[in-house]
C-alpha cells in the first residue's frame, strides 16, 4: 500500500524575500497587446502561463490556440479554462492534503471545476465545501487537529501565538458555546462557517497562490487590495490571477526559472512525451513515488526512461529528414529556448552517427534544465 | 535469515539485560566524558536504527527471544537502558534524535523543524556528497522532513538522501512500470553517447539540487536496480513498510558505503490495536536488523569500519488498553525510557551503562565519533562507550 506523500509545503515561518515589486506587478505588461506566436520567446511564454495555470507543459491543440491570439486576452481565456480550474481545485485538494483515501469522490466535488468555470460556485464555496467535507474532517480527526489546520491552512494564523482562539475553536468543535475569532457558536458546522466567513480567509488563499507562481510575498498593499476585491466579488479568482500574470512582474519572473513541482513534472512529461494528460491514477502513483524521495530527481529519470522506452513514445522520437530542425523542435518544446550552435552541432552529429532518437530526447528530458521553466 | 555472522543469544545476555531494565547500577558514573580521540577511531560510518513507533524497552531487551539479532548486537557491543525521551509524538520524538533538540513538534506535523540535523552536520563539515548521508524512511509524509532543517547555515545542500521504500517499491509503482515495460538498462554505446549528450547542454543546474549529477545518476542506477533486481518491492503483510526500509537501507549500506545511514521505522504503532501486532512487527524488524548485520560482516568494506545505534524513539505505556493494545501516553517509565544498543569497532563489548542519559544525545555523540561537532545540539557526548 502506498504510503500518504508529504505535501512539502513552505512553512509559516520560513521567511520569503518578498522582492516583487508592487509597481512592477501594477504596470502591465507591454507586451499584452502583442499577438503571440511561435516564436521562442512567445512559447516559453505559453509554456509558462500553462504550466503556472493548468499543471503541465501546452498540449498542441493549446499551442494552436494562443498562436495569433492578443497575449493579454490568451491569458484570460487560459484562467478561465476547464484545464486551468482542474488544476487549481486539485491544487487546493493537495494543499489541505485532500489525497489517495481522502480525495473526494462524491459527484457534488467532482462537478467543481466545471461549476468554477460557470461561475456557479465560488473559491470561497469551494473551500467552505472542502473544508465542511467528511474526507476533511477525516483527515483531521479530532479538535485539536481540526482546528489547528483550519486556522492555520484556511486562515494562516500560526496556532502557538494564538492559543485561547485554538482553545475556544476546541470547545465550539465540541458543542460547547463558545466565541470564536469573535462570533459566537456551538458546533464544529458554526467553527467552519465562522472560520470561512473571517476577513482573513482572502488574504491567506491569494498570499499563497501568489507565492506559488511568484516564489515571493505579494506586496502587501496589492495584496489587500486583491483581497478585498475577492470579497466583494467572489468569482473574481480567474480575474485576479490573469491579472497578475499580464503584469511586468510575471515578464521579470520568467527570467528566473524555477523548479517544476513532482505535480508539474508528471503532469508534464505526459503532456510533453504522448500529447495528452495523464488520468488520476496515473499521475497519482508517478507522484507518490516521487514524493517518497528528498531529491526526486533520479526517480524523474527512471520515469522519463520507461515512459521513452515504451512504444508509446515512438512517434515523438520517429527518424527526421531534417536533423537541425527535429533538435531545433525539441529544444524550444522541452527546454523553451533554441539549442546553442554547440548544442545542435553535438545532438546533429549524434543523430548523423545513428544514435536513437530517443537518447537524445532523455538527454533533454533528464537534463536539470528541464526540471524548471 | 542469516545468524551466522554473530553469536547465538547467552543466558548471559538475557540476564544482562534483563538487570539492566531494572536498574541496576551496573556501571554509574558522570555524564560528561569525552569519547577520545577521534582521529584514532575506527568507526567510519555509523548506522543509525531508529526502532521507532513506540517500542518498549520490556519488549526488546527485555524479551530477548523477540530480538535474538539486537541481543547479539547488544552481546558485543554496549547497551544504555536509561535513555530518556525527548517527545512523546512520534514525529517530533524522531526529530529531535536527529537534531539533538527537544523538538516540540505536534504528532501531524508535516513541516520541517528549525534545527540542523546530524545529516547536515556530518555532510557539510566532512563535505560529504549527498550519496555520503541517507535516511531510509517509513515515515509516510513526514519522512522527507528529516532529511534536513530550515537553519540556512546548513539546509538542503547539506541534507540527506531519503527515500521512503514503501511509498516507490510497492504495487501501485509496479503498475507504472507495467504500463511502460520494465526499465532495460543502456548499452555500453547507449551509455556514452547519452553522456557526450548532457554534457554537450549548455546550461547548468543551480547548484541548489541535493545530489550533484553524478550521484543523482548512481542514485537512479541504484532505484532501476531495486526495482527490477530485489525482492523489496514483494515484501508485503504487516511491518511491511519497516521491512523495506530496513532492506533498502541494508542495499544503501553496502553500494554507496555512506558515512552515515539512519533507518527510521514506524510500524511497531499498530500497538494501539493490538500488542500481538506490535509484537510480530518487532520479531520482524528484528529479523531484517539480522540481515543487516550479516551483510556488514561479510563485507569487509564495512566490517570493521561501521557502528551501529539502535533506539526506538520512546516506548509505550505500562498496561494494556481496552483494545488488548498499547497506546503511549501514561507518563510511566515504560514510555519515557527506551534501551539504546551500539555496537562497532570502537566499543566496549558486553558493558550496560545504567546512567541516564537521552535520547537526544545519540545526534552529538555519533557526530563526536565521526570526528564532526553539532554546535546547536544540547544533547550531552554518551560517556564511557569506547572500549
């Protein structure tokens, strides 16, 4: 049986540098009217916003939909995607840790994503939902447990500074009545709806979906205004988000690469090797596996391996006519830049000398450089 | 399973054991002692076996019929019945061995702690690759916390190799490999050409992964090898995941030859449910010690190079539950002191130290051994063990 994989989720109290600029993440960016298009720069652009947004590497039909459209308005429409609300409910699910045994299964949890793109619910229905949930509730048996993760997952209190609100969260839990972060209530279905209705439930949800794409704190005055925003407008979440990344602050992210999460890799090995996205349990054993490791890398490898050994790569890796042009491709696919004149001379003479495609592709893939975007 | 390689259980060992579990003062005296010099130790790798998920030091040494293979480890090596634990949680009680400090982390605790841990002490002031520091985990989600702490003056470049058996050499995993075929190993020609490829990208890593490329690709040698060579991934039942780790971490031992490896094990916790369970996952435990053992004597790489600690995090409570099991929360000496067995080149044989001591002094004093300090540790160096 598979063990529960660690979440390896940044802790409270690990300070972030928080050097995004507030004014760089106001100004748009200049190029959000520009016409995207297949160019290097503009893929590693799309490849960016799909994995920042939807989980994994552009599947080609999303290739051919963001080439010509206005940058700022492909984003929008990205945000606003079936694949991008997939991928942030099954975000939010692994951040409560909402996994293997405790994953939902009832159909009201299945239709979320969808109901997300109708804007028929909420991201903070959403997490009321999550949080109210039987497989919430099991996975944090007890009120100290239930508690203690609703305030500090739901509302990003840290509980050792705040030990009479954990207290009195304990004893509503427990159907004593009780004044909880100042309302008053007596049951654990009171704790939950005092817990999603407390003004700090925006500001924790957008602090760490920003850090997420952004690796650093939000400025605090966009922060609180997003929040507000959020709490005003409820739907707003897709908005928001496009906002963010039509900014000159996402231009300037994408300078600095930044590891691709066990999620990502999987996610997008499968986009990038057979064109399509793996099913819930394919992704789910790949992932566990890896979380099972403090450097997953070499797992990764073994991974890319067998996925590229197997027949259902052999269309990817089939003999080209036109060797530059097949690593050309392959660069600007995996790695989102061209190959340097070094770099296409070795993989053209590799491939002039016989070696299978194959390697050259697990190069690539295996390479650290793939492991970021 | 193999015994060979050390001597059956003595009557002599039993009774050791069992006067030491009641206290008698058999060898008291201070605490503070240094352990000698380190430059003439013959300990150059340490085994660290935490024994953990509550295991009573009545069920161990005192039963020695249930660890035949830890009573010969504890035959010629020594043995500290009074070790006092650090945190009742198994997670924070597994930590603060590994860091040396109480660490007051709760039991679902899934975030790292503060302080560095002995792996990032021995990697970075020996400079050590990560290939030279492994933990073998059952630890589930928590397990890849250990490998380091959020102290940036050590960190992840200094963490250790963690690989939790359980969650790659089972089924589900086996059913990825299903689906894609069976890993085949590259040919001599494969092989090069693969490593004019890489080296002809360009582009480096950061710097900030825990292996460098070359240990990152004997690491992935080493997993294609478990999974398509060993039985690892066919151990199944109860203790399991223990089992696997313990088998995984014997492999370690023997290809990379770390500096240090630390297995930590878990299942001994079905004791809340049942003590036969407990019970059959220590004989079990103790079976895969065994081999563990045997593989460092036939090995002369290791044989006299390598000393091993084993502890169980804290034990369990003096009496039964209503469930016919054990759960630990009493506050009884039964839960609060565990029996610390270390053997190796460098120790007495035989002896049975009833000072007390802690838990969190094996991070200091095994660092001591292998000739490096913990500065942030506040366990105290064990006293009197060398030989």
């Amino acid at each position: 049986m598979a063990t529960t994989p660690s979440i390896k989720r940044t802790v409270a109290f690990a300070p972030s540098p928080g050097t995004v600029e507030a004014a760089a993440l106001d100004a748009p960016s200049s190029a959000t009217a520009a016409k995207l298009s297949r160019e290097p720069a503009d893929r590693r652009f799309v490849r960016a916003v799909m994995i920042d947004l939807a989980g994994r590497s552009p599947l080609e039909v999303e290739w051919t939909a963001a080439n010509g459209k206005p940058r700022g308005e492909w984003v929008h429409m990205v945000a606003r995607s079936i694949a991008a609300a997939e991928s942030f409910y099954e975000e939010e699910l692994f951040y409560f840790l909402l996994i293997d045994n405790f994953r939902p299964s009832t159909d009201a949890f299945i239709e979320i994503p969808q109901m997300l793109v109708e804007h028929k619910i909420s991201t903070r229905e959403m997490l009321r939902q999550i949080v109210s949930s039987q497989f919430f509730n099991s996975r944090n048996p007890g009120n100290d447990t239930f508690v203690t993760v609703v305030l500090e997952q739901l509302l990003g209190f840290t509980v050792q500074k705040e030990p009479a609100v954990l207290d009195a969260g304990k004893r509503m839990y427990d159907g004593y009545t009780a004044n909880f972060l100042g309302k008053s209530g007596s049951s654990q279905a009171d704790l939950v709806r005092i817990a999603v209705e407390h003004l700090s439930l925006e500001s924790c949800f957008l602090s760490r979906r920003f850090t997420s794409i952004f690796v650093d704190d939000p400025p605090k005055k966009r922060l609180a205004a997003d929040a507000a925003r959020l709490r005003a407008d409820p739907l707003a979440w897709s908005e928001i988000v496009a906002g963010w990344i039509n900014s000159q602050a996402y231009d300037e992210r994408l300078a600095k690469p930044r590891p691709k999460s066990d999620r990502v890799f999987v996610r997008s090995l499968y986009a990038d090797l057979f064109g399509r996205v793996p099913d819930y349990q394919e992704f789910r054993r790949c992932r566990n596996a890896l979380l099972a490791l403090s450097d997953s890398r070499p797992l990764r490898s073994v991974l890319i391996k067998l996925m590229l050994d197997s027949d259902a790569a052999d269309a990817l890796a089939a003999a080209a006519v036109d060797r530059n042009g097949y690593v050309r491709e392959r660069f600007l696919q995996f790695l989102g830049r061209e190959p340097t004149q070094g770099e296409s001379s070795a993989f053209v003479r590799e491939l002039g000398d016989g070696a299978n495609p194959k390697l050259l592709l697990r190069a690539l893939l295996t390479h650290s450089e793939y492991q970021s975007y | 399973m193999g015994q060979r390689n050390f001597d059956p259980v003595t009557r002599r060992g039993f009774l050791k054991a069992g006067a030491a579990i009641a206290g008698a003062a058999a060898l008291q005296g201070p605490l503070l002692g240094a352990l000698g010099p380190t430059s003439s130790s013959k300990t150059k790798r340490v085994l660290l076996v935490l024994f953990a998920g509550g295991v009573r030091s009545k069920d161990t040494i005192g039963t020695p019929a249930n660890v035949p293979n830890l009573m010969r480890l504890a035959e010629k090596g020594i043995v500290l019945p009074n070790c006092r634990s650090a945190n009742l949680g198994h997670y924070g009680a597994s930590l603060s061995i590994l860091t040396g400090v109480p660490e007051y982390m709760g039991i679902r605790e899934n975030s790292r702690g503060y302080n560095p841990t002995i792996f990032e002490y021995v990697r970075k002031e020996l400079t050590l690759p990560a290939s030279g520091a492994w933990l073998s985990a059952n630890n589930g989600s928590q397990g890849v916390n250990f490998a380091y702490g959020l102290n940036r003056q050590w960190g992840a470049p200094y963490g250790a190799n963690v690989i939790d058996g359980d969650g790659i050499f089972n089924q589900e995993f086996r059913e990825v490999i299903g689906q894609f075929g069976t890993p085949r190993a590259d040919s001599a020609s494969d092989a090069d050409a693969m490593a004019r490829l890489r080296g002809a990208i360009e582009q480096k890593g950061d710097g900030k992964a825990v292996n460098d490329e070359a240990t990152a690709a004997r690491v992935e040698k080493y997993i294609v090898d478990e999974l398509t060579k060993s039985e690892t991934a066919s151990l199944t039942g109860p203790g399991a995941g223990d089992a696997k780790a313990l088998r995984i971490a014997g492999n370690i031992l023997q290809i990379f030859k770390p500096t240090l490896t630390c297995v930590s094990l878990t299942n001994a916790d079905v004791a809340h449910g049942s003590y036969n369970a407990y019970v059959d996952v220590i004989k079990r435990n103790d079976q895969e010690l065994g081999r563990i053992l045997d593989a460092v004597q036939q090995d002369a790489g290791l044989r006299d190079s390598t000393s091993v600690f084993v502890v169980p995090e804290f034990g369990r409570d003096k009496n039964l539950n209503q469930r016919n099991g054990l759960d630990h929360g009493d506050g009884s000496e039964e839960l609060n002191r565990v029996a610390c067995v270390a053997w190796g080149p460098d120790f007495k044989s035989g002896k049975t130290i009833t000072t007390d001591c802690d838990t969190i002094d094996l991070c200091p004093t095994i660092c001591r051994m292998l000739g490096v300090e913990a500065p942030l540790a506040r366990g105290k160096i064990l006293p009197r063990l060398l030989g």
